[in-house]
C-alpha cells in the first residue's frame, strides 16, 4: 500500500467518527486533554488549510485567529471538516505530494514525506480521540496503523520537545496496535469520558 493510501485510508476513518459527531458531544472532553470535541474539530479545521497546502508544496500559514476562534455554531460544522479532511485526503493523492521538500505552514522546509507521514499520524490519532469521547469505534486499518506506528515512533521525541505530543504511556508490546499508536502519542488507550 502507498503512502497516499494510507493517509486517504486514515481520512477515511476520520470521516466516518465525524459523521456520527452529534451537536450534544461538542463540549464532550476528548483523550487529547487540552481539547473538548468541539476544540478538536477546530483544531483539524485550522490547520487543515496548511497541510494541503504542503501537499502542494504551497506554504500556506494558518489563519492569524486562534484555534480556538474557527466558529463551530455557524453553518454545517459536520460538512465544513469531512470537506477539509477530504481535500487534504485528495492534495496528498497527487503524484508529487510525497517527493521533494515542503513547507508545513511557516518558511522552514521539511521532506514532503515527513510531513505526508504526520497528516496520517494527526489523522489516525485524532480519529481515536474523537470515537474515544464519542462513543464511536474508529475503523482503522492494520495497514494504517502499522505505517502510522513506524512513523510516529521515527519522531515521536522530537515531536514532545516541540509539545505536540504528551508523555508515552507504557503498554505492554502485546498490546493492540491502535493502542500502542495511542500511547506513543501521550494517550491512554483505556481513557473513558
């Protein structure tokens, strides 16, 4: 399986656990601790716009508001992150998206498959948060998980240096891959709402 099919697969599965996102679990809490459901989708929405532009090898900034300013009340909330999830899904599907080098949002340039990886990786991990706080079980892939496992565990400690991951939680090697995906980016693969 490619690299743009693992992450078409993962943005799939995101998809699917935004479907079934009702308006009631908007202030649901999520594994992700500093984000409530409706924090989370804000944060796939604000950030959404940078990562397909990497894809594109378009360095497009996120919006000078906060994460915390994308305005959820307003319109199809549903519709406005599975059409963002999908053109990121689609931007990376291009046949240049995973070669060269790209921008992910500000001027310093990073390998495009390094940044493809981590879109799999947010896609995949958020995925879980989101069916976690939802009640939902996220349909995620052997595939899927395996790439996106091998490539967290590539920058995992770089990526808590930079706060964007918490502590790994221990589990044990046996444990299911989902879980192990979950740990390694600071969740605990047993949190409930």
């Amino acid at each position: 399986m490619s690299e743009a099919q693992h992450l078409n697969r993962a943005a799939a599965a995101l998809t699917e656990v935004v479907e079934g996102i009702e308006p009631g679990h908007l202030t649901a809490p999520t594994p992700c601790t500093e984000y409530a459901v409706r924090d989370l989708l804000n944060h796939l929405l604000f950030w959404g716009p940078s990562l397909e532009g990497a894809a594109r090898k378009e360095a497009v900034p996120p919006p000078a508001s906060t994460e915390s300013e994308v305005d959820l009340t307003e319109g199809d909330w549903k519709t406005a992150v599975v059409e963002q999830t999908d053109r990121t899904a689609q931007s990376w599907s291009g046949p240049d998206a995973w070669s060269g080098s790209t921008h992910m949002g500000g001027p310093n340039e990073m390998p495009s498959a390094v940044v493809g990886s981590m879109v799999t990786i947010e896609f995949a991990v958020h995925t879980w948060d989101l069916a976690a706080a939802t009640g939902q079980s996220p349909r995620l892939d052997e595939d899927v998980l395996g790439f996106a496992f091998g490539e967290l565990a590539k920058i995992a400690e770089q990526g808590r240096s930079m706060g964007a991951f918490g502590p790994e939680v221990a589990v044990p090697d046996t444990a299911p891959l989902l879980d192990r995906l979950v740990a390694l980016a600071g969740r605990n693969p047993g949190w409930t709402p």
